[in-house]
C-alpha cells in the first residue's frame, strides 16, 4: 500500500509538498514522489509553466479537491520550481490526508 505523503499542522493551517509535472493530457494526483518528510503529492496540470498559469492551475484543483476557497490556499513556497511547499490554511493535517487517501489508494 502505498505509503501517505507527510503533512504538516501549523498555527493557521496544513503543510505539505507537491511536485507538479506541467502540460500533462490532464489534471490529476498522479502518485507520491519521494519517501519520509520529503516525500511530496505528484501533480499532474494540463497548464503550462508560463506566466503563473501552472501555479493558479495547482490552486485552483486543490480547492476543488480540498472544498476550500482559493483564497485559503497559498503556495508558501518555491512558486518558481516544481516542487512546491502548499498551506491550507483553516484545514488540519488529518483532514487533508482524509481528503487525498480516496485518490491514492487506487493508485498504490
């Protein structure tokens, strides 16, 4: 079974890492990448990686998956490279994997 990406509580919300991959035939939790703290959620986006497209993309599928408001979404870190640090703030790290383990279960 394939092992849950790490998340994060912090004071106002949830951490965790996403790898996208950019330009795929379409948008979707495509695994895990990686293994203990670094492992990261891998993110397939039909956007391409110009002008903020991929990461608005990333937010936008994320609040649809999480039930959140974009606004409640914020790439903390590394909006520039593939590997992205993502705070969702107002939602527990229990819920976030709660949210995700439906995805990534079929895919283990």
């Amino acid at each position: 079974m394939m092992m849950p990406f790490p998340v994060t509580d912090s004071g106002v919300g949830a951490r965790f890492l996403v790898r996208v991959v950019p330009r795929a035939s379409r948008t979707a939790i495509a695994g895990v990448l990686g293994e203990g703290d670094q492992a990261a959620l891998k993110i397939a986006l039909q956007a391409p990686p110009v002008e903020g497209r991929a990461n608005a993309a990333l937010i936008d599928f994320l609040a649809d998956l999480l039930r959140v408001r974009r606004a409640d979404i914020a790439i903390a870190g590394g909006p520039h490279a593939r590997t992205k640090t993502i705070l969702v703030r107002g939602r527990t790290a229990a819920e976030i994997q709660e949210a995700v383990r439906p995805i990534l279960t079929p895919l283990a």
